[in-house]
C-alpha cells in the first residue's frame, strides 16, 4: 500500500508538469498563429494597397499623356504675375489669359489689351526680353508699350492676355529711333504694321528653371477645339492626424507627417468671343482665341459669369473650380514636374540654344501614401511611411503650335 500511495503522488506531479507544458506549447503555438496572420494581413493589405497606388498614378500618366503639348503661353502667364507659394501651388490665379492690365480677377472687369515691345531710342531690345526694364521715361531703355507719348510701363505682377506671350520678342522699333515704334507718324503711339517691325524669333527663358509642383498643357481636340489641361498639388492638414502630428506651411510649401496632399486639375476651352468675351467688337470672331471658359464638364464647378451664347462659365481663380482626381485615402505627399524645352522652339529657333531642339517631354517624380485614417484602419505597426511609393516616369508630350 505504501509503494501504491508513493507511485500515486509521483504520477499526479507528471500530470501537473505535462499540463503546464502542454499549455506553454499552447500558447507558443497560438502565438505563432497570431503572429503568422498579422503577416498575412499586412503582406496581403501592403500588396492590395501598392496595387492601389500603382493605379492611381497610372491614372495621371494617362491624364497627361492624351495629346497635349506644353502651355507656354500659361507659363509666361504664371512667370509674370507671382510664383508664391502656399499650400503646395502657386498664388494668386493668373486668369488664365482673359485678363490683361488693370482688369480685377473675378469680376468682369477684364483689362487692356495687349502691349507691346519696342527697342528705345538707341538701346536695341536684343531678345525681346521687355517686360522686366526698369521704369524710366528716357526712351533709352526697350519696354512694354501701349501708345501716347512716353508711355513706358513695367508689366510685372500684372495679368496677362492670351497671345501676350506671342508679342514678348517682336521689336516694334527695331530702328532704335526715338519716334518710339509710330514709323509711318499715323497716328500718336500707332506702331504696328509700321517699316520697322520685326520679329526677333528669341527670348529668353519661358520656363524657369527649378522644381514645378504645376504643370499646364495644351491640345487641339478631335473635334478641332482648343483645350488646356492645369494641374496643381494642393496640401491641408489631414483631420484624421495623430496628436503628435503636425503640418507647417511656412514658406508656402508644406511639410510635416500630418498633411494630406492631393493632385486637382482644371480645363478650359478656348472660344473667339473677344476681349471682353461677349462675342461683341471687333475682337470677337476674327479667327482668334482669346477666350477661356471652363470645360463642359466643369460648367457647374465653375464661378465666373455665362458667356457669350454658352452655359459654360468663365474661371475666376477660386480654389473650388479645382476638382481633384484622387480620393481622399490617397495622400500625395510629394510631386514635381520637369518640363522641357524651356521655350517653344517653333518661336523660339534663333536664339542659339540646343536644349531646345529636342521633342518636348515632361518628368514625372511622385510620392503616394495613404491618409491617417486609412492607415489607422490597418495597424499601428504600419502608420509611418512604409508604405510610401515613389514612382518617376517621363511622358513624351505633342509639339503644339497655335
């Protein structure tokens, strides 16, 4: 009985160690379970969501590669009215080319005309860089000019018509006398069509140089309509940010974990309705496009006036006639657009440059992630930047000559 009592005891001590080993090995295995589909998911949701982005950047190769050419005519725009920054993009709005000097951007005030450059009494105008010339009324110094005795005007910080880029390095007083371009002593600042025109086929730069957050293209359509295609990175703070999280906009350019970027775009149409797009005057349907108005499609997003015979609106510059093209789970953190040539080398021939002689392409360098709330809805292992892609490409863009 005593021998029994002894194996008795020994054999419920094995029973409590097996048991408490079978429930290490439990717990190990269930572990491992847990931890093998956690991998799972993330492998599984890092592929869907690279898929994802993959997609979405696909979109915007599309987007630009569909027969546009570069907008030089919007660069020159952009290059004289401001290139500040703030919220990733350029401020303010250029207008687009319907507004020239003194116009007031939304209202319907449009501006003046055209001006033009002359070369001064003695001082050539060389490449037909006139708008920048300091201010002087000497008449020794090329510049913009409108008519009228000593009208000599710096252009900068202010709208510029379509076709404006056109003008920039035809030198109407290519003499250099001091009758300030009236040749033929018409009339008092009548100095087009005169002996002493010529077009100087340079200028310099259009596109300046340095990293673009913006890109403007244009085409002619199937339909044998002129378009243009705008789009422009746009920064916020994202609402959906962890506390620790912030997003700075100083120097107009965002940084900082807590932004949520996107990629808006705007079209325009170009129509003939004049300068003061009524299709009234002598500008109206001459053969010459001088009116922007907002795309079929962007007809209700648009907060500009109707105009002339059209339900389509004029742009007046406002953030919400932007319409962006990726959803609010697609954080765009970073992109740049590198466009070449700098000028249009169809005006632009004799200026000795050989970057221009190349076919117009645009590079493509782009960040994607995923907003704060989309990644609070995976895990928190994966809310930092794991899960970025950056993607460069380059599009080979139409050559466009209006």
């Amino acid at each position: 009985m005593k021998l029994l009592k002894n194996n008795q005891a020994f054999t419920i001590i094995e029973f409590l160690i097996a048991m408490t080993m079978f429930a290490l090995v439990l717990m190990a295995t269930l572990q491992s379970m847990s931890v093998f589909g956690f991998a799972k998911f993330y492998t599984t949701n890092r592929v869907e969501l690279e898929q994802e982005l993959h997609f979405f950047v696909e979109q915007l190769v599309s987007l630009i590669k569909n027969g546009w050419g570069i907008d030089y005519e919007e660069y020159w725009n952009r290059k004289v009215v401001s290139t500040n920054m703030l919220s990733g993009h350029f401020i303010p709005s250029t207008g687009f080319g319907n507004y020239g000097n003194g116009g007031t951007l939304g209202t319907t005030t449009y501006g003046n005309g055209f001006y033009y450059c002359i070369s001064g009494d003695g001082s050539f105008m060389g490449t037909g860089w006139c708008l920048w010339s300091s201010v002087t009324n000497s008449g020794n110094i090329s510049r913009g000019f409108t008519g009228g005795a000593s009208t000599w005007l710096n252009y900068s910080w202010t709208y510029q018509r379509f076709w404006e880029f056109r003008f920039q390095f035809i030198d109407y007083n290519e003499n250099r006398n001091d009758d300030l371009g009236d040749e033929n002593s018409d009339a008092s600042g009548s100095i087009i069509g005169d002996d002493d025109d010529r077009d100087l086929w340079a200028w310099p730069d259009v596109v300046w140089s340095g990293i673009y957050r913006e890109i403007y293209l244009i085409r002619k359509n199937d339909q044998g309509r002129y378009e243009r295609l705008l789009l422009r990175w746009v920064v916020k703070p994202d609402p959906d940010v962890m506390l620790w999280a912030t997003c700075n906009f100083a120097g107009g350019m965002p940084t900082g974990s807590g932004c949520l970027g996107n990629i808006e775009m705007l079209r325009l149409t170009g129509e003939d309705y004049g300068m003061n797009h009524d299709g009234a005057g002598n500008t109206a349907h001459d053969g010459i496009v001088d009116t922007w108005r907002c795309h079929d499609d962007w007809k209700d997003q648009c907060t500009g006036p109707a105009i002339f015979a059209w339900t389509a609106k004029l742009p007046w510059g406002t953030d919400n006639e932007w319409v962006k093209i990726f959803p609010d789970f697609v954080n765009v953190k970073n992109i740049e657009f590198y466009v070449a040539p700098k000028n249009d080398f169809i005006l632009s021939w004799a200026n000795g440059d050989m970057a221009n002689y190349i076919h117009p392409y645009v590079r493509i360098r782009v960040t994607l992630g995923f907003s704060w709330e989309r990644k609070k809805l995976l895990h928190l292992r994966v809310l930092q930047d794991e899960l970025d892609m950056t993607i460069s490409t380059t599009i080979n863009l139409n050559e466009f000559d209006l």
